[in-house]
C-alpha cells in the first residue's frame, strides 16, 4: 500500500463529499468538520467510506472512522487499496 | 356514537400527471395514459406497455430530506404525501403531530432496490453492499419517510395486500382516527416499475395485455376483447381527520370516508372466486360500516382491471351487494385510463371518488365497446358524466384473496 497523492484527496474527495452532502466543492476545505459541519451521521460516514472505495479505489477502514473528523483526517488514513 | 371522519386534503402522482387537477382534468377528458415502454421490450416481456409517471423529479417536491436516499416507490409517495397535506393544512398551523398518524399500502414498494443491489452483493459478498440499502428498501420506508417528513409522531407503517394495499392502508387509518388514537391521518398507496422486475413476473404469469400496437387501447375493462391488465405505477395520499378537528381549524371537507369493508375470499392465491362473494362481503361491510343503504349508492370506482377474471366477478359482486339497485349505479374503471398501479391504485381510485362525490361528475370508463358476457352494468363508456353522488364505493382486490371496499359519502 502507498499513500494517497494529495492532489487526489484535495480535487477528488471533495467532489465526492461534496456530492453526498449536496454542497460544492469549493464550499470544503481539510478543516471541513463532517459532523459538525456536514451533518454527517454514522451511516453518511460508512456510505463515504463505500463510495472512496468504489469511486477513487482508496480504502478508508470502517474501524478507523470513529477518529475521522476532518476531510484532512481521511486524506491521512486512506490508503490505496490493492488491486 | 362513531367519530366522523372526512378527507380534507388529496395527493396523486400518476400516469396522466404529477398531481391531482392534472390526474383528475386527463381522466374527464377520457384519454388513456398507456403509452410504449420499451423497458419491458429489452426485459423480453410479452407485454411491451405501460403506464408509468412521466417527468418526475424528486428534488422539486420540496421536501427536508435528501430524496436520492429514496428508492422510487418511496419517493413517490413522499410526493403525493406531500401535495395532500399542503393541500389540507396550506399554513402548515392547527396540527398536533404527536396525533397524526402515516398507513401507506403497496405491493413490492421498493423490492426492486434488490435489483441494484444483488450484483455487486454477489460480486463483492459484504463489501458491496451499500449500507443505505437497509432504509432503501424496507418495507415501512414509504411510511417512514412521510413520517419524518412531516413530524408525524402517532403510528406509522406499511401494510402488504397486493393490489388492496392502498385500500387497506385507508381503512386501518380510518380505524385509528375512530378508536381516538389519532386526530389526523396520511393513507394511500405508491407502486413504481422504474425496474421491470414486476412486470417481467406479471408478464410470465401471462396476466398482462399484449395489445402492444394499440397502447391507449390496451386497457379495456368489461370489454368482451379485454386481455389483461396494463402495468402501471404512481402513489395517492389522502388527507383523514375527526370532522370536529377539520371543523375547529375551518378546514375544507371534500367528503366524508363513512366506512370500510375488509374481506377474505380464502381460497385461491391468484384467481378471485367467481362468485365474487367476498368482494361482495367487502362491500357489504362497508355499508354496513358507513350505516348506509345500497339503494342510496350512486358511483362505484370499480376494481375493473380489463382482466378476463376480475371484471365478471366484479359485476357478479356488485349484484350481490346492491340488488336491485346495482343497474342504476354508475361504475367507472380508472384503470381503463391509467393502467393498474397495484397497491397504490386503490388510493388512485379513491382520490378520484372523493373528487367525484365532491363534484358531483364521474369520470367514463373508455375502451368499452363491446360489453362482455357478465359485465351488465353501467359503465360509463360514453364519456364524463354528471351525477349526484351522495354515496359512492371504492373497490380493491389483491392477489391473496383480499377485498376492501371503502365508502365514501357527501358531508351534511
């Protein structure tokens, strides 16, 4: 496994994020809070775990989400999955 | 003595329009919403028609919740829930939500989620299934949602009949009001065929018309060269409240629902009895229900699916249950014009009784040309008509035997 390029998390995930809580990506930045700031409940943060898997082929582990507070935060554990 | 309870808000989405005055305008005027529906084509249907709810988007009902969480069925029953309620409470005041209940009726609501989300299931096993596949495709979603929607917190659930569904969901509704656990309720039902899955099974059970050059032809209730029934989908809601509630908060009463009638053929799991004595017995009930006389039944919004079984049966039942009185009567299909939307089409069949109570005009029965062997009633097939309607029925029937027939009468 290798780190994620930033450049993905920082164009990409924020498209993503942006999608599900129906904002824009410019309205995101790393510090974005996704609780507190999104609204984001339990079963958002699994569903976004899904779609960064399905959608950029990185791979954020559902037991880690509990210290996942920040759109930074994820960029820092995501991991490439093996194909 | 028992509480009445009337309709003051009503919600469709259908076929001929997404919302009532569209609904009820495209059903006086006679014309069918049957069109081509080439999905059914690619799925290798016999049956190659329908009638499905055109130009829909979720996102501009207006609705607090994120719709694209939804599936289909739910989504349009959110949206008729919606338009009743705006319809019965337009300043949104006068309501205890901890009083108002949400029964919504259907027959697969949204099992066709299933569809998206059995190959990736198979594919990746636990890993390709979407968590909101739990709230996309339980059975109470329609319900819940309106609930969550609206912040009803009286009871709130889904019930299964088949193609009785609506009908069931508007009866228990109307039990919950009497009994006091409620002051106000949503009813209805919601079906889609956004996935053919439905039909394709409808289809090998060789229950679906194939009269696929001639769409708006296709669905021809009592008629002698019916054959079969059209698929269909969309979702009615309507609005049930104590009438003293209505009166307090000087609401608009379109009719009262007076009674309902649930019944059981126990016999066969497809075919209705021919006889149609439990039809009958749903309509019986009903009246009984509603303190009313058969003579005094004016309209009957017929089950009337252009099946070869159900329309003999039907006409069988209405002789039984009105006698004498049943020639009289003047009995629409709305199927005839909307295709059959299963478990929301008896909520469908009652929005438009309660407009033509209110009315005082019946929407004709098309496709009629050639009454069948059996099918000796009136009607309507010349077009929309005026008529007094101090009383009307609403029958449904469903796959499993069920019967409910719902009465629906003028406030004075």
């Amino acid at each position: 496994m290798i780190a994620v390029n930033a450049d993905v998390i920082d164009r990409q995930l924020r498209a993503i994020v942006a999608y599900q809580f129906r904002t824009v990506p410019d309205a995101l930045s790393p510090e974005t809070r996704l609780r507190e700031d999104l609204g984001a409940d339990s079963l958002d943060l699994v569903e976004l775990v899904q779609a960064l898997e399905d959608e950029l082929g990185i791979s954020v582990g559902e037991e880690s989400l509990a210290d996942v507070r920040t759109l930074a935060d994820i960029a820092r554990i995501a991991t490439w999955v093996e194909p | 003595m028992t509480a009445a309870v009337v309709v003051t808000g009503l919600g469709a989405v259908t076929a001929a329009g997404n919302d009532v005055a569209t609904t009820w305008a495209h059903l006086l005027a006679g014309r069918s919403a049957v069109r081509s529906l080439p999905r059914l084509a690619e799925a290798g249907c016999r049956s190659r028609i329908g009638a499905e709810v055109r130009d829909f988007d979720p996102e501009t009902m207006g609705a607090r919740q994120d719709v694209r969480q939804m599936g289909r069925c739910t989504q349009l029953a959110l949206a008729a829930a919606l338009e009743a309620w705006r319809d019965a409470v337009p300043t949104g005041m006068g309501v205890d939500g901890t009083r108002a209940a949400v029964v919504v009726g259907t027959a697969f609501g949204d099992a066709a989620e299933t569809c998206a989300q059995v190959p990736p299931f198979l594919e990746r096993g636990r890993r390709g299934v979407r968590p909101r596949y739990v709230t996309r495709v339980m059975a109470n979603a329609p319900a819940a949602r309106i609930s969550i929607e609206l912040g009803f917190g009286g009871p709130s659930f889904t019930v299964g009949s088949a193609c009785a569904g609506g009908g069931h969901a508007v009866a228990l509704a109307l039990g919950l009001i009497r009994s006091g656990a409620v002051d106000v309720a949503i009813a209805g039902g919601a079906e889609e065929i956004g996935c053919a899955l439905a039909p394709a099974a409808f289809d090998a059970l060789h229950a679906l018309s194939t009269r696929n050059d001639e769409p708006e032809r296709a669905s021809r209730p009592f008629d002698r060269t019916r054959d079969g029934f059209v698929i269909a989908e969309g979702a009615a809601m309507v609005v049930l409240e104590r009438r003293d509630h209505a009166r307090r908060r000087s609401a608009r009463i379109y009719a009262r629902l007076a009674g309902s009638g649930m019944t059981s053929e126990a016999q066969h799991v497809v075919a209705p009895d021919p006889a149609g004595a439990g039809a009958a017995r749903a309509m019986a009930a009903a009246l009984g229900d509603a303190g009313r006389d058969a003579g005094e039944v004016a309209h009957v919004n017929a089950h009337g699916t252009s099946t070869t079984l159900n329309d003999p049966m039907e006409t069988r039942a209405l002789h039984l249950a009105l006698g004498p009185h049943a020639p009289r009567v003047a009995v629409s299909a709305t199927k005839s014009m909307l295709g059959h939307a299963l478990g929301a089409a008896p909520a469908i069949g009652l929005v438009v009784t309660v407009l033509a109570v209110h009315h005082g005009i019946v929407h004709p029965t098309i496709n009629l040309e050639d009454p069948d062997d059996g099918c000796d009633l009136d009607y309507v097939p010349e077009g929309a008509r005026r008529v007094d309607v101090p009383l009307a029925l609403v029958n449904a029937f469903g796959f499993g035997g069920h019967c409910v027939s719902l009465a629906v009468a003028r406030d004075e």
